[in-house]
C-alpha cells in the first residue's frame, strides 16, 4: 500500500509535503508531484501537511480520482526506481492523464 497525491495538487504543487516526507519519495513532475509506490514506507508524514487535502492513503482515494492512483504508479515505469527524488530534481514530464488536463485554477492571482 501507498499514498497517492490527486488533482488538487495540478498546477499547485505546494513542496510542504516532500519537505515532511522522510524517505523523499514524493518527485516533482512538470504539473504535479508524485509519489514513489514502491520507496514510500507509509508513513503518512504527508498527508496532514498538504495544504490542498490532495494527499490520500490508496484505499482512501475519492472516487472521482482513482485513476490517480494508477497515474502515480505509471509516473515511475521510465523512470524505475530512482531511490531518492532530490537528486533527480524536477522531471520534465508529467503521466498522460495530469498532461490532458486544462490549465486547473489555484486560487492565487
């Protein structure tokens, strides 16, 4: 089991999570940030600091974003298991299914 980030985190991408987490599973994409199913120990350090509530444990995925689950698994198929997303730093892409979506309003002007 893991955590999955889900579409409130689109075009939003508050770092307060990968700043908590203590394992640094949680990788930014171009739109999002994702998080490594398999170098997340659970923890859930993330889950109360996010401050869009886009953070949830994969049973507890809202029904209208369970497909996240899936994008962020199949985020890593290129990239494998890195062991650690600071060294990668921001990865210039994002899954298809965050990639297809409008430009999401976040409430800063």
């Amino acid at each position: 089991m893991t955590y999955v980030i889900a579409q409130p985190c689109v075009d939003l991408k508050d770092l307060a999570c990968v700043e908590e987490c203590p394992v640094d599973c949680i990788y930014e994409g171009e739109r999002m940030l994702y998080i490594h199913p398999d170098e997340c120990v659970d923890c859930g350090a993330c889950e109360p600091v996010c401050p869009v509530e886009a953070i949830f444990y994969e049973d507890d995925v809202p029904g209208e974003w369970k497909d996240y689950y899936t994008a962020n698994v199949e985020f890593f198929d290129d990239l494998g298991s890195p062991g650690g997303a600071a060294k990668l730093g921001p990865i210039a892409k994002d899954h298809a299914l965050i990639a297809a979506l409008p430009p999401q309003e976040t409430g800063e002007h």
